[in-house]
C-alpha cells in the first residue's frame, strides 16, 4: 500500500510538473498585455508597438501596450512581475533594468531572478543631441565650450539612472565637462523641451531621438556605440573624441517567472522570426537597431553582462536614487 501511494504521488508530480510547461493548446486565446515602464514616446514605448502589432498578426490576438511610468522604471516593472503567469502579461525589458539593480539598494524584487527571458529585440546606440542652437557644433566645440562654461549646461534624461542619464554622466567622467542633470518622466517630455530650448543635451536613444534629427529640430553630436551607426552615417562616434567612450542601450521581452515553458518558446519563436524578416529588419536599422536574436537563455546573458557593466558606472558617477 505504501509503495501504491508513493508511486501515485510521484505521477501527480510527474502531471504537475508537465502541466508547468505545457501550454494552453488554444493560447493565446484573449489579449495579451504588454507593460512598458515608460509613458508613450519613448524607444521602449515605439519598440513595444512595432513589435506589439507583429505579434498580433502572428498570435491572431491583440497585444495591448500598457504604459507604467515612474519609480525609474520601478512601478512597471514590479506590476508585470505580480502579475499572473499565464503568458498574457510581457514586459519590455530595457537598460534601466540592469541599471536600477545598483543604482537603488532596497529594491523590492531580483529582476534576474523573479522574471523570465523570452527573447532579445534588438541593441541601439543613444545619440548625443544638442539643440538647434546650441553654440558647440562637434563633441570637441562642446567639451571646449563645457569647460569654459562650468556647470551651465543642462543635461535632460528620460528618467534618473536611465542609460539615458548615465551615458551623459559617463560623459562628465570622462571628458571633466560639468552638466547639470534635469531628469524627466520619460524620453518623450525631455525631447520637448529641447527641441524648445529648455534644455541643452540629450543622451536619447537613436530609435526615439532620430525623426527629430533628420528633421533638423536638433543637431546630433555623436552617437555612443564603439562605432558610427549606418543610420546616421555622418555623425560620429563619441569615443572617436573621447577614447573608451561607449555606452548602448539594448532591449528584450521577458515574463513573470513560472510562465509555461511552452509559451515562452512560442513568444521567443515570433520574436525572433521578427527579427528575421527583411522588412522589419529594414525598420529596426532604420532606427538605428542591431537585432538580439536568440535564445531566452543567451538574452538572459546579455541582461547578466549588462548589469555588472552598468554597476560599475552607476558607482563611479555617484548617481542613487531611493
């Protein structure tokens, strides 16, 4: 009798077990929520929707893009991850994820631990942009200029410890350049108010920044990858003024953890299939975007890598937050 139950509790496992990785035959078969941490206007928010509307087409339901700002990316972040396990809550993982695990010391969650990867999307540089009048006109002209001008030039930022901010602060550490931070509640509002001339620079990522750009709302400086970016092919790179200089923004989907095996697999095949088609591939470097394909696993790598990275910027800028 003993050996019965033990060898039927050992099934009931076994079917527990099997039923945490299987998927709903029918999934999805209702909306699917995409939390973005950021208000509308941003790269994190036009990425969710252009990827958002693919997957759509390819799940056959609608991907509603559910905006969270504040708390530095926080109040999303912390919502998705409560949020039911059952494949119909993504979150749109973006740097401020890897960054916020230095830059706050009592955050209420591991991000590495209580979500899950799906996929990467695709990496972009920030682009250092300055308004239309702006006296400097090269990265050089404005290092002169900061320096000659201590501490009067304001640096706006889509939030306080995004890659945003910290691109601009590994700038100040590397070049001596006093600027004065004015964060914003997103990449939206700070581009406002330099197009107005509130602010001075932008550290904005490429994808959000680069319509103004073209339209010559803004003049951009330099771009913050190692190298020039083909989709602004005359604009320089940072480090090519300032050696070493490099800071790139990156962006992925993961899950609150425990989210069936199965659907992952599902949502990381469509992503990447995405990132596969000429013409999104075309939209993304349009933007300025390198795709991230690959497995759960190696985005998790990524996010890993990044962490430890940013860590170190977030402690020699001095930059916290509470």
């Amino acid at each position: 009798m003993r050996l019965l139950r033990t060898f039927v509790s050992g099934l009931l496992l076994l079917c527990s077990a099997f039923a945490a990785t299987a998927a709903d035959p029918d999934y999805p078969n209702k909306p699917i929520r995409w939390v973005v941490a950021y208000p509308p206007g941003g790269t994190t928010d036009l990425l969710a929707r252009l990827m958002g509307q693919w997957l759509a087409q390819r799940l056959g339901q609608q991907v509603l893009i559910d905006n969270k700002p504040g708390g530095g990316n926080n109040i999303g972040t912390e919502f998705a991850l409560k949020a039911p396990a059952d494949g119909y809550t993504i979150f749109l993982v973006n740097p401020a994820n890897a960054i916020n695990a230095t830059l706050y010391p009592k955050l209420p969650f591991n991000f590495l631990e209580d979500l899950a990867p799906v996929a990467g999307i695709v990496r972009v540089p920030n682009v250092m942009t300055v308004t239309k009048n702006f006296p400097a006109r090269t990265i050089a002209e404005f290092i002169d200029y900061g320096k000659k001008n201590p501490d009067k030039i304001n640096m706006a930022s889509s939030g306080a410890g995004t890659s945003v901010h910290l691109s601009g602060e590994l700038f100040k550490y590397m070049t001596g350049v006093g600027m004065k931070h004015v964060p914003y509640k997103g990449a939206g509002p700070a581009t406002t108010d330099l197009i107005g001339g509130q602010v001075d620079v932008l550290f904005d990522n490429m994808p959000s920044i680069i319509g103004h750009i073209r339209g010559g709302s803004v003049r951009a400086l330099g771009v913050t990858s190692a190298q020039r970016s083909p989709a602004l092919p005359d604009v320089p790179a940072v480090g090519e003024v300032v050696p070493g200089y490099e800071a790139s923004a990156w962006f992925g989907v993961a899950v609150p953890k425990g989210t069936p095996a199965a659907v992952i697999a599902r949502l990381n095949r469509e992503v990447n299939a995405a990132l596969a088609d000429p013409v999104m591939k075309a939209r993304l470097a349009d933007l300025g975007g390198v795709p991230i394909e690959g497995t759960p696993e190696q985005f998790w790598a990524i996010h890993r890598m990044e962490t430890e990275k940013w860590a170190k910027i977030v402690q020699f800028s001095g930059a916290k937050a509470e």
